[in-house]
C-alpha cells in the first residue's frame, strides 16, 4: 500500500498500523520467553534454553541494553536464584491433580 498512489494520512496510518502490528508479535514472543525462564527445572535446562535460544533474540534485535534483555536477564536470575537455593529440580504444578 505504501507504493501505490494514496494521500500522505492514509501511508501514514497503514505504517503505524504496520508498526503496531509488529510490536505485539514481538510482545507474544517476550512474553513466550519469560514463560520459557520460569519453566526451567534446573539451572542446566535454565542454561541450555538461553543458549538455544540466542540466535532468536539476536534475529528480535534484543540485545544487551534493550529493555526486553533486560527483562529476561532479570527473570533468568530470578529463576536461578530459586533453582539455586532448592534442593533439587523444581516442576511447576500445571494445577491439574496427579
């Protein structure tokens, strides 16, 4: 739409549209990553998930000294503070009875 002949308030609309739509898919990835910290089950799995997923906070451009790194760099040392100070692996209860 932007390449084709409408007034300057429509291209600028469709580009905060645009926009918009772009951050609250980035908004369901984050929020999928914090999930991801907090499921860990110990600070290996805490570990192999960061790293794994590296290569896609670098594709989101979260990087150090984003808010969103910062973010998640909050969370996983929360996370392993916890794990750090539990006996052994921790399983979240999906709230379903065993």
């Amino acid at each position: 739409m932007l390449d084709k002949d409408f007034s300057e308030d429509w291209k600028w609309n469709v580009r905060r549209e645009l926009e918009r739509r772009v951050a609250a898919k980035r908004d369901v990835r984050i929020k999928k990553w914090v999930d991801g910290v907090r499921s860990a089950a110990t600070v290996k799995d805490l570990e192999n998930w960061w790293f794994g997923e590296a290569e896609a906070f670098a594709a989101e451009r979260i990087i150090p000294g984003t808010d969103e790194y910062d973010l998640l760099i909050r969370e996983a040392a929360s996370r392993k503070a916890v794990l750090q100070a539990a006996p052994g692996p921790i399983f979240e209860s999906s709230g379903a009875p065993a």
